[in-house]
C-alpha cells in the first residue's frame, strides 16, 4: 500500500517494514478514536447518496426490469421458451442457483467460521458478505421456483397437511432435501444478520435525525442499551448461532451437490460430489466478497476499514481453495479412468474434447490457472489486479456449473437422444436480471444499514496483529 | 415530566472514554462495597462478566433443548408422513428410510435451534420492539463505557463522584429511575429443561419403534442402512397401500370433463339412448384419405383385437379364447345401423358385452372409426349373416 509507506504503524515501526514482517499491524489503520469509527460508519447511511450511486442504481434497476420481463414471458408463455429439451432438461436455471448459493456460502464462512476460529480480521467485512449471502441464497431461489413454471403453487413442496386425502412430500428426494436446506439457510443466515446488527441499529437510532427514521429502528433495535447482560447473553447467542452456521454451510452445499450425486446420471453419480462443491461455493463466494469490497471500499471511502491486509487474506483463502477445486478435477478423471466404467470414462472424455470443449477449458483456466497469481504478494495486495482475478474466478466457476450439469446430460446413454443445448435469450436475460437483483438490494443496503459491523470494529480497533 | 423527581436517591451512574477504565472503576466500586447493577458499552467488555461477578450465560441450554424439540418434531414428521400416513413406496426405498431422513432431520435441527436459541435470548434480555427508548445512557451505543450502581449503606454520592472523576470519569450523577429485575426463565430452572426434553419423548420413542416396524424375519442380521439396499418394490395388480379399497388408479368423479375440452354429450349410456343417437347424431366428418388412414390406425389398434381386421370376427382374440364372439360389423344389421348409434356403442359400450371407449378414445377418432367401419362395410364380401351375429349389439 503506496499511502501508508512511510506512515509508523500502530507498534510505532514503519508501516512498510512492519507489514514486509506481516506482524504489529493494527486491524483498522487510521489510528481512529471510537466516535470516529461511528461517525464514518454510519456516515453513508445519513448523507444523500452521490450521483454515481444513483447512476448504478439506475444500471442495476435496467438488469432487474429485463429479468423481470423474461420471468413474465416465461410464466405466461411457457418453459418452451427456454432452450431445454428431453435431454438437457436442466440447464441454466440450475446451474445459477448452484452459483448463486455457491456465492452465498463466502458470507457464513465469514461470519461464522472465522468467527469461531477468532479470525479477528473478519469484523469490517462480516457484515456486507452476510448481506451478500442474503442477496445471493434470493436469487438462487428464484430459479427453482420459476422452473416450476407455476411459481403461485411453490408452497407444494413444503409438507402441509391438504385436502387430497394423505399426501405428502418425498422425504427420501434430494429435491426436497434442498427446499429445506435452502429454506433454512435463508431464514438462519437472516437470523444470524440481524442478530448481529442490533447494536449497530441501536447507534442508528440514537443518531436518527427524523421521527420515521427513529421509530422505525426503534422497533427493529427492540430497546437495545448496551447492557453488559445483554452483552453477555448477546456474545452466547453470537457463538451458538456461529456454531449452528457451520455445519448448516456445509451441508447445504453438501445437499446441492446430492441433487446431481443420488443420480445415475455419468459425471453425476460420484461421491467427491459433496466437498467438490463445498469447497467450490467458498472459492466463488471468496472471489465474490473480493469484487463486492473493492468496489464498495473505495466508492464509499472505507479504505481503512477494509486494509489491502483483508484483500490478502481473502486472497489466500481463493488460493487455496482454487488449488482445492483443481484437485477435484484431476480427481474427477483418476475416477472415471479407475472406475473402468465405459459411460463414465466416455463422459469425462466428452468434457474436454467433445462439443463443450470451449466450456471446460474457459473453467479450467478461470479456475484454476488464474488463482495461481496469488502466490505473488504484489497481486494479493493490489486491488485492480485482486479485481481482474476475482471476476474471472466468478466467470469460472459459473462455468463449473454450466460444465457438470450440461456436458453430463447432453451425451445420453442411447446415441439417437443425443442433443445440445443452448441457452435462449430468455434465459440469459434472467440471469442478467438476478445479477440486477443482487447488485440492487446491495447498493440498496450500503445506503441504508451500516455497511461495516462498527460495534465489532470497535472491539478490535485497540487488538494489534501478533 | 421532570426527570429530577424521578431520581433514585442511592442509584448512580458515571461515564468514561475507555474500557480499561470502566474495568477498573468497577472494581474499585465493588471492593469499596457498593453494588455495581450494570454496565452499558458500545461493544462487549471482555472481563466485565467476571469484574461484575455475573454468572455466564444458560442460553446454551436452550438451544440444547430447542435442538431436540427439532430433531424429534423432523423424525416424528418424516416417520409418520412417509411410513404410516401415506405409505407410497418411492424409489425402491424402505418406508422407513432412515438415512434418507438425515438431511431434512438435520436442517430442522439446526432451524429449531437456532430460532429458539434467538427467541430465548430476546425474552431473557426482555428485547421486544419499542416504539420510544428512553436514552438513560446516552453515547453508550457510540463511545461512552457507563457504569450503574447502587451506593454502599453508609455513603453519600459526591464523596464516591470524586472517587470515580479520580479513576478517569468524564461525568457522574444519580441515576434516573430505571427497573433492574431478576431475570427467570425456564432454561434458568433445570425442571424447565426437564419439561421440554420430556415433551420430545413421545417423539423419539417413535424413532425407537423403527427396528420393530421395519422388521423381516427372513433377514438375518440387521443391516446398519435400515434396509436401503434391499429395495422394495410393487408388483402388478398390487393393491394400493394409499388409495381407499386398495385402488392404485382413482375413477375421475362425476361429471368431470374431458381435458381435451371437447363439451359434455348429452347422451347417457343404454339401449334406449344408443338409439336416440341414431336418431339425433350425424358423422361430422366427410370420408377422405386422411380421416381413413386414422381411422384405420384406430381401428386396428383398438377394435381390431375383438372384431377382427375386416370387421368379420376373424383372427379375435377373444374368439380364439372361447370366451365369446363380439358382434359382427360387417353384418347387415350393422350396416343398417345409422352413424350416431355406432359413435353411442364406441363411447358407452354395448348393453352386455363391450366396454365404452369414451375415456379413452377422442370424439374425433371415435369418428373416424365410424367412417372407417362404413368403408370395412362396402369393402366385406355379401355373404349371409353368420350365425354369432344373433344380437344387435356391435
């Protein structure tokens, strides 16, 4: 970081020395004081939002309105509008809701694995990656449920006792297995969001300048004072809900993966299935948190909040988790060769050199080649390159979904139902639109709650890096 | 009203810019015997428990307890909705599926837990939507480390402000009128616990009934997947555990229309009707190639198995069988009948022998059909009514 070279860090060495040493670095740089950290917190939340805000806004509400209209052509015109056929019958709705809740998994890693391993660097990007994880697991849900092609009737599926004698949901469906999973992982992750922005919505409140303003987070902060008993009942509640997070994070993607696993279906039916895409939602959610704050930092000027030390860290967790991604690929083809089986081998073959060439190799070089510039500290600590990086991360990984889901499906045990497919402009303007959906009720949340979790920030604005 | 009539005469409380300080004032009020009711701070003090000598938190039983209500709720629905209340088997898999009901059983697991451990924690610290909040503390959300307490029996409060001013307080006073209650909650009381653990028994001694309902006396030992890998399946003809009467395929009720939106016909089955029809019905379709080829796939499909290809019985099966002859089409009696008597018998069968092909069979090729009999008719040799042809029913 060009600006603080020749700034002394917190333990009185220069800061480019320190930081060569990677120890005695404050979490927060700035040297704040505790009303410093409120008033620049909740600053963006009490000042009219500046022209280039409205202008995204206005860039985000365009991609929400396109995916909107093809929602509407979809549901009142039909699923024909989508490219699927008998073979491919699940294309790109499901390879986005596997994107879109891969993407959300970053947040509760953040929240709560880091939490629980008091990675105390977590506490200016906690809060905007749970908001992300909300964002994400919304639009994920919105594939399956207008694949149903009758989106009213999407309370089928949750086991309601009905007036068509005994019916009831399949237990024993991965399908529905996910419906509760994605179901809780919502309503959990919101929970845990909230639970962690009372004291933040209390600061809110005692600042609100309005009446509206003031009794609305009146209602929402329910009469927090900064009680040591609350705080203590608070920091329980904090850890249990970290503690239940973890294992609900991995099994909802352990869960995703089933919906392919428990089929019969060549480059389907393996058991790497589960941590393959556990460790895949991390590595596309980290990259997502990446291109989220770099953005937001230094549109909304929280440098100092969010240090190029955050980016690193992130940085290494996509490192490592890139490496993983890549294991599990080679892996995928040790098993199709070891199986013997000629259908599995035929379709791992059929990845790389059949029609869907373009798409593994685009995956193979996103996802695995790109996150291999982390291991230079000069691009782990520098934003644009960290920029360039993470999208294509992103690229890659939607990518992965698109090759698993599509390649596996399109060459049919019997040749004669062999097809492809290809996506219609329906269905990319619904992606489009859930990327205008995510990025709306983002830039919508930075204007409106605390971006940064200030409370935490200022338990850790004193703790000096060892 | 005056906040000065509301004073408390031995409650009062002092702000400082740091936590250290708060810490250590807390100490020193509590070693000199005063009761230190709480502290107010913009982030949680840690060591502050332990200067207060509060007692850590009980939450983490109710989450315990809310866990297992979760568990129980999700293993009492999955077993009873799939193996007892509507016992359809899916995917060749045991009704009892156990491991299959892991993932949901989980999830309700974690759910529960978590809501109630959330709920819990908002009845214990009495947090419920306001709508105003007195700011008895003010900056206590913002940069400000408050204490509150209660003076020791025989002070008076200046002297314990200088005291507080001395350990680094920006500012003291007696405190305004404020409730401090003992908090008791069920989790507080392990007999609360007791209850809730006991209310989830019934459904674990569900759980408990697994091995016995899902007992096979021609297995040897018990498997560990509680019989995944043995599936199940149902046979044809098998009568139906889930629809009334054992039916595996219910009739549609009364007076269902077609989905093909073809409008209900105002004819009822019997003789009598089937020769209102006669009367009343004529063939819509004139005869061309088309309507002939379609008539011929149709026919030969489904009539041609009882009447023949030619319409002369010849090759029936049922025939063959010995079961009985169907009438003869290419009879003269037959071919006398009008168009809309033979739509009639094609829709709702004849008085004693054939099934109605209604529900099965469009309007239009029930037609067609007819058309395709009329061309069966011209083409059959004149030969004298064979003696099966005794009725008039086709």
């Amino acid at each position: 970081m060009a600006h603080d070279a020749d700034v002394l860090s917190a333990s009185g060495i220069p800061a480019a020395e320190a930081e060569r040493y990677g120890h005695n670095l404050p979490l927060i740089d700035g040297n704040k004081t505790y009303r410093q950290v409120t008033e620049e917190v909740f600053a963006p939340t009490e000042r009219r939002p500046p022209l280039r805000w409205w202008l995204a806004l206005a860039v985000t509400l365009s991609m929400l309105s396109l995916g909107a209209w093809a929602v509407v052509q979809t549901l009142t015109r039909g699923i024909g509008t989508w490219g699927l056929n008998r073979t491919v019958g699940w294309a790109f709705d499901i390879t986005n809701f596997v994107f879109w809740v891969g993407i959300g998994h970053a947040g509760t890693l953040i929240s709560a694995i880091l939490f629980l391993f008091r990675q105390r660097w977590r506490t200016s990007i906690n809060r905007a990656a749970e908001a992300m994880t909300l964002f994400a697991v919304m639009c994920a849900g919105t594939f399956p449920i207008i694949h149903m092609g009758r989106p009213w009737l999407a309370f089928w599926a949750t086991p309601y006792p009905n007036s068509r004698g005994s019916l009831w949901v399949n237990f024993k469906s991965p399908l529905l297995w996910d419906v509760v999973a994605i179901s809780t992982y919502f309503i959990i992750s919101l929970t845990f969001w909230y639970i962690g922005l009372i004291p933040d919505l209390a600061t809110q409140r005692d600042r609100a300048k309005t009446k509206l303003k003031r009794t609305i987070l009146s209602l929402f902060s329910l009469g927090w004072n900064g009680s040591n008993r609350t705080w203590s009942r608070y920091e329980t509640v904090y850890m249990l809900l970290a503690g239940l997070s973890t294992p609900l994070v991995v099994s909802v993607h352990t869960i995703v993966s089933m919906d392919f696993a428990t089929s019969v279906i060549p480059g389907w039916h393996a058991t790497i299935f589960p941590p393959y895409f556990v460790v895949g939602a991390v590595f596309s959610g980290f990259a997502m948190v990446l291109t989220l704050m770099i953005i937001a930092r230094s549109v909304m000027g929280l440098e100092e909040y969010i240090t190029t030390r955050h980016l690193e860290a992130m940085t290494k967790v996509v490192l490592a988790t890139g490496m993983i991604v890549g294991m599990a690929y080679a892996t995928e083809f040790f098993t199709a060769w070891y199986s013997g089986n000629p259908y599995e081998r035929y379709v791992f073959l059929n990845r790389a050199l059949g029609s869907y060439q373009w798409a593994y190799w685009t995956m193979v070089g996103c996802n695995v080649l790109s996150p291999q510039f982390f291991w230079f500290k000069k691009v782990r600590t520098t934003p644009w390159m960290i920029f360039i990086l993470t999208i294509f991360v992103n690229i890659g990984m939607w990518f992965e979904r698109f090759v698993i889901i599509v390649t596996s499906l399109h060459r049919d045990y019997l040749p004669s139902s062999w097809a492809m497919y290809r996506p219609t402009f329906i269905e990319v303007a619904i992606l489009i639109g859930s990327f205008g959906l995510f990025f709306t009720l983002f830039l919508v949340f930075t204007r409106v709650l605390p971006m940064i979790a200030a409370s935490e920030v200022k338990g850790v604005l004193k703790h000096v890096e060892h | 009203m005056s906040s000065i009539e509301h004073l408390h005469r031995s409650r009062f409380r002092a702000s400082f810019p740091d936590p250290e300080q708060l810490l250590h004032a807390v100490a020193h009020l509590r070693a000199a015997g005063h009761r230190v009711l709480d502290t107010y701070t913009p982030f949680p003090v840690h060591g502050m428990d332990e200067a207060l000598g509060q007692r850590p938190s009980r939450l983490p039983r109710a989450c315990l307890a809310f866990a297992a209500l979760g568990l129980a709720l999700a293993a009492g629905l999955q077993i009873w909705t799939s193996a007892v209340d509507y016992p359809l088997i899916m995917g060749g898999k045991p009704l009892l599926a156990i491991p299959a009901f892991i993932p949901v059983a989980f999830e309700l697991t974690v759910l529960l837990a978590g809501l109630g451990v959330v709920a819990s924690f908002f009845v214990a610290a009495r947090m419920r939507p306001r709508l105003r909040i007195p700011d008895l503390h003010p900056g206590a959300n913002d940069d400000r480390f408050i204490l509150a307490a209660e003076l020791a029996a025989d002070v008076q409060f200046p002297a314990v402000a200088r005291e507080l001013a001395d350990l680094g307080a920006l500012d003291s006073s007696l405190l305004v009128e404020d409730r401090f209650r003992r908090d008791g909650a069920f989790w507080d009381r392990p007999a609360g616990v007791g209850m809730l653990l006991l209310a989830c028994l019934p459904a674990f001694l569900l759980l408990a009934l697994v091995p016995v309902l899902n007992r096979d006396f021609q297995r040897r030992n018990q498997a560990w997947d509680g019989g995944m890998g043995a599936p199940l399946s149902a046979q044809a003809y098998d009568a139906s555990g889930v629809l009334p009467g054992g039916k595996v395929l219910q009739a549609p009720p009364p007076y269902t229309l077609s989905r093909r939106g073809e409008p209900p016909l105002a004819f009822a089955a019997g003789k009598a009707e089937a020769e209102r029809a006669g009367r009343e019905l004529q063939n819509p379709y004139q005869p061309t190639q088309a309507r002939f080829n379609r008539g011929k796939l149709v026919y030969e499909r489904v009539c041609a198995t009882c009447h023949g290809r030619e319409g002369d019985n010849n090759g029936s099966v049922i025939v063959a069988r010995g079961a009985f002859a169907p009438t003869v089409l290419v009879s003269p009696a037959v071919r006398d009948m009008p168009d809309g008597r033979l739509f009639h018998v094609a829709t709702f069968g004849g008085p004693t022998k054939m099934k109605g092909y209604g529900d099965l069979l469009s309007r239009e090729d029930r037609w067609q059909v007819v058309l395709y009999i009329r061309e069966l008719q011209k083409a059959a040799k004149p030969v004298a009514a064979p003696a099966q042809a005794t009725g008039v029913q086709p």
